[in-house]
C-alpha cells in the first residue's frame, strides 16, 4: 500500500469523489444538494490517494480554512477496503502535509450518519467542535478538531 500526493485534476481523485458522492447521496438523503455546494473539488490544491498496488483504494484532501487551520475535505476508501486501517493512513498523511504547509491544527466536518467516519475521526484523536460555517445549524453535521 502507498499513498501520493497530488491534485484534484488527478485521474484516480476524480473516480473516487465520484463514488464518495454517490454514498453521500445515500446518507445525506433530503439534504445532500445543501452539502454538495461546498465539495467542488476544482479548489483542492492538496490532494492524496491511497493505491493498494495499482488500485486506487481511498483518498482524502486539504484546503486552507484559515491562517492556522487546514479543513480536512473529501475523505473516503472503497466499501470493500474499510476497516483496515487505509482511511487512518490517510488522515495522518493529510495531517503531516498540513503541518509543513505551517498549519497548526485540521478541522473537519462530516455527518452525524456517518458513523464510521465519526469513529474514525475520534481514533485519531479528533474532538468535537462547534459547527462553523455553512454547517453552523445544519443538525446533520458534526464538526471536529485536532491539533497538530
């Protein structure tokens, strides 16, 4: 397993949003248009994706949310590879490359059904937050942060 480092107009990246969205639809229900108005990937600069040998298995990104906060956006591994570590690998990867950018913590949002990301993200030593944002009164999200 590795994982490199790119942008959003990679080919693989691109591939798996198009499947992480399709979950999203799923789960979102009723209120996946309010949340897909925030995840064009066209402003992703940072962008990792995770091969299991030639197969692109999960990715995840960065952007800037302030001078001091990179947002975690864009998380997600094939159904068929979850549970065996591959999105922890990826957090941490986004983490040590929000670190040399100069950033000194990661936030994130994700949903309440969501469960498994919401596990995850506590397992990495993700805390909970006030919703900022667009997300500050949407009773679906969940909003975290961890210091780096």
């Amino acid at each position: 397993m590795h994982i490199i480092r790119t942008d959003s107009k990679h080919k693989d990246f691109k591939r798996l949003v198009k499947k992480l969205d399709a979950y999203l639809k799923i789960t979102d229900g009723d209120e996946h248009e309010f949340y897909n108005q925030f995840n064009h990937i066209d402003v992703l600069k940072e962008v990792v994706v995770c091969y299991e040998n030639a197969d692109a298995v999960g990715c995840g990104a960065i952007k800037n949310f302030d001078i001091a906060a990179a947002e975690i956006k864009r998380m997600f591994v094939v159904s068929e590879k979850r549970g065996v570590g591959i999105a922890q690998k990826i957090v941490t990867e986004l983490e040590v490359w929000a670190e040399e950018l100069g950033y000194k913590k990661c936030v994130l949002e994700t949903g309440t059904r969501q469960i498994e990301a919401v596990k995850l993200y506590q397992k990495c030593g993700y805390t909970i937050i006030p919703n900022y944002g667009q997300y500050r009164h949407m009773e679906n999200s969940i909003c975290f942060q961890k210091e780096l």
